[in-house]
C-alpha cells in the first residue's frame, strides 16, 4: 500500500511550527521571569543623580525699577502761567537753581498791596508797644496792634515773588523730566497733576525692592547683591543692602501678603546702567564654600525621627542608606555632610551615584535598576 507524502509533510510542519512555538515562549520567558515575583537580580526601576562638590549659595532674586538715589518732585505753589522754562532733559542743575519762570503780575500787585499792608501795621504795633511800655494804652490794645502786625507779615511773606515767580530744584543732580510747557498753568500742587520737573542724583543709583514677609528674615543691611538688566547685556553690577524698612505694607489690595520696602545702593562703575530701566537684583543670603551637595530631591526625611537620609547605590546595583546632615539649600541643590563618622563617611564621596526621588518603600540593601 502506497504512503500519502502529503501526509508526511503535513505532520513535519506541524512539528516545526511547535518546536519554533517552545522557543519563542522560552525567549519571552526568560526575558520576563526577572521582573516577577522578586526572585531574580532586577528590582525597582530609579533614576539617579551624583554627589558633587562644590560652591553653593543662597539667594533672592527680586526686580524693580532703578532711580536714582536723590530724587525730587517738584511742583509749584503758585498757580499762575509758565513764562520761560530754563532747563530740558539730561541737564545737571545745582540746588536753588532756576527751573523754570512764572507770569507773576498779579502776584506782583498782590504783593504791593500786602506790602503796605504790612508797613501800616508794623508802624501801629510799635507804636502801641511804646505807649503799652510807658502805660498810656492797656495790654489789650497793644496784644490786637500785635496780632494785626504779625498777621500781615505772615501774608506778605506768603507772596515772596522770588519764591513763587520762579520754580527752582531743592536738590543737585540730573534734570530726568520736563513736564513744564511755556503758557500753560503751573499745577498749584502736588496732589491732582503730574510734576513740573523730577530731579535725580544719578551718580548715585539704587534699587527700591519689596521683599515678601517670608523671606525678609534672612535679609540683612550690608548683604551684597549682583544686579543684571538689558542695558547690561552681559555685564552684571554690584549693590548692597544699605535700608530695611521697619514696617509692612500689602504687596496689592486683592491679597493679604505683606511685603517689606528694601533699598539697594547700586555701583555702576563705567557701565551703561540708567536711571528708569527694570533691573533684577538677586540678593545673597548664605554661601558654603567647597562642600557636597545633592540633589534637592535626593533627600529623605523620616517624619517619626526628622532624621535625613540618601540613598547610595553600590556597585551590584543594590541601595545603601546613608545617614545625613543638611546644610545650606539653593534652589536645585543642598549641602550634605555625614550624620555619623565611620561608613557613613567613606560612602559620600564625589562623584557616588545616589537614587533621585527615594520613597519610604526604599530599604536598605533592596536590588534596583538604574534607568539611562
């Protein structure tokens, strides 16, 4: 009886496609086996960073605009027409200079008028002080003869043409603005209009910084700061705290935070740094110098004992856990020192590979997998 080969070829394929299908699940199988039930040489899959050495330092960084160091407002008293304006922008001008002057005509009548006001009652009150002296009029009538007298002074001094005919700068410096136009009114004041001119010191530059309720602690008079701005490019300069202000105000009228006005004395030295631009100043809290640092991230506080830990991954790959003391925190890393001498000390060195975000589920010893 002749044999099917079709037959035949059938059952070979078949034990083909089974042998090739043990295979394939060995391979799988062994590249899974690892990942369960703990048994094998893979563990929790971390991400790692290093211990390094270094500078670390602690800052504030805070922007504001810069001005000068002396600055006035000046309006005038006198609301009378802009006749002449003797200065412009960028001028420097010396204290009591002339800034601009007034149509005081009627000023000028006024004053006349006040004058002889203040001529008539100067002769009646010494008049009246001799006849009080020598008893002829009673005291009342010399008192009324006095207050009519000083009255008028008082009035005509109020009408001083040099002072109200003419707007002058109260301190020395830089002419930064002119709002003051020829014909139109002098402001009369302070409280409804802008300035007739804004004088500044701009030798002497600073920073007025608000710094917010919790950080003012750590602010001290003297602490250096290193400014940097746009007109700058590249270059920084260097400030110092030279003000803290004793009390708060709130940082805006929708929030409750308070905030503290500081002042930071610039040194510009030869750099294009002016008054008016927005600068950053970042302010230097603590410096540690030459020391190890990690990770922020990196640092494990246990909350029954507040006691702080790393964890060091050793050469097999497995976590040791290193007790820690935290020093001085930047904003990326943080000053570490041993807890205790002996291991703890050997293991922090630079350069030791340490697990990022560790969680109390990390033992000591427990076998991890470092990813790339």
């Amino acid at each position: 009886m002749l044999k099917n080969p079709f037959k035949n070829a059938s059952k070979k394929k078949k034990v083909i496609f089974i042998i090739a299908g043990i295979f394939v699940f060995c391979v799988v199988a062994g590249l899974a086996l690892p990942n369960f039930g703990g048994s094998g040489t893979a563990g929790m899959q971390i991400s790692s960073g290093t211990i390094e050495r270094g500078n670390l330092q602690e800052t504030i960084a805070i922007k504001s605009t810069v001005e000068g160091s002396d600055s006035a407002n000046i309006y005038s008293a006198a609301n009378y027409r802009i006749n002449s304006v003797t200065v412009q922008e960028g001028d420097v001008v010396t204290e009591g200079q002339i800034l601009a002057t007034l149509d005081a005509e009627d000023l000028a009548d006024e004053y006349s008028k006040a004058k002889i006001a203040y001529d008539e009652a100067k002769r009646a009150y010494d008049t009246s002080k001799t006849l009080y002296e020598e008893g002829a009029i009673a005291e009342s009538d010399y008192l009324s003869a006095k207050a009519t007298y000083e009255t008028s002074r008082l009035t005509l001094n109020s009408l001083n043409l040099t002072e109200n005919a003419n707007v002058t700068s109260p301190i020395s410096g830089t002419v930064t603005r002119v709002n003051a136009t020829v014909g139109k009114l002098a402001n009369g004041g302070s409280g409804n209009s802008e300035p007739l001119f804004v004088i500044e010191n701009l030798d002497k530059l600073q920073m007025k910084v608000k710094v917010s309720e919790y950080d003012i602690s750590k602010i001290r008079v003297g602490q250096t700061a290193t400014i940097t701005a746009e007109v700058l490019g590249s270059e920084t300069v260097t400030g110092t705290v030279s003000h803290i202000s004793p009390t708060g105000e709130q940082r805006d009228a929708s929030g409750s935070e308070m905030v503290i006005p500081v002042v930071i004395d610039i040194d510009k030295g030869n750099t294009n740094l002016i008054a008016g631009v927005t600068a950053k100043a970042t302010i230097l809290i603590d410096e540690a110098i030459d020391v190890f640092t990690v990770p922020i991230d990196a640092i494990l506080e246990d909350p029954a004992t507040s006691e702080t830990y790393i964890f060091v991954i050793t050469e097999n790959n497995t976590l040791s856990k290193v007790a820690v003391k935290v020093g001085l925190e930047g904003d990326l890393y943080t000053e570490i020192s041993p807890a205790e001498t002996g291991s703890a000390s050997e293991q922090i060195t630079e350069g030791r590979r340490i697990m990022l975000s560790p969680t109390y589920e990390c033992q000591d010893g427990m076998p991890v997998t470092v990813l790339q």
